[in-house]
C-alpha cells in the first residue's frame, strides 16, 4: 500500500508568512511537508513585489530554488529561475525582492535518523 501526498500549488491557497517572527503580510507560505514543531521540511513561499525577509539565522540546512521571478541577498547576489541555493546551519541573511519570487525551500538537519 502506497502513503502518498499531493498537493496542487497552483489552486492551493498559501497562508501568511512567519517562520522568521511575526507575520509578514507581503510573503506567504505553503507548507508541503514542513512540520511546525521540528522546523524541518519543504515549503513554498511567495514574495510580493517589494518584500523583503527578516535577517535570521539558520538552525538546520536551508536549500531552495528559485521557481518565478527573482530574489536578491543581501549581499546583492541575484537569484533567478533554476538557481540552486544552500545555506549551512548558523548562516545569518535576508533576502529581498523587486518583482515578486517563488521558491520551493526545505529546512532539513543532515545526518539526522529518519
């Protein structure tokens, strides 16, 4: 017996945006298999033209990639469609956005037991 899930990103609605803090109106979130508790998993976020995330730092790996539009580091690397990002544990950054972003992004902790 197969345990799947399907989830259909382009008619499910995302919610408010707060892994970082407070919410932010302006990026919202679509968890795919991230878990609240454990901080772990995938998720899609979308970021109004404008937007701009809270500097935070990272307790697990971060990886995305950028699906539509593009995102700007704050080193002012800028990210398109098809670019591959991986931020280790303990890495400090924000990212801001002119046109609008969509990413697909999973927190996760290598080396840990599934």
């Amino acid at each position: 017996m197969t345990s799947r899930k399907i989830v259909c990103t382009r008619s499910t609605d995302f919610e408010p945006y707060d892994l970082d803090g407070p919410l932010q109106p302006e990026i919202s979130l679509l968890r795919l298999s991230y878990d609240a508790e454990t901080r772990e998993g995938s998720y899609m976020m979308r970021m109004q033209p404008g937007a701009k995330t809270i500097t935070h730092a990272h307790k697990r790996r971060e990886e995305y990639i950028i699906l539509e539009g593009s995102l700007i580091e704050d080193d002012g690397t800028v990210l398109t469609p098809g670019n591959y990002v991986i931020y280790e544990a303990g890495t400090r950054h924000c990212s801001r956005t002119e046109e609008g972003c969509l990413l697909l992004a999973i927190d996760w902790s290598p080396g840990a037991k599934i």
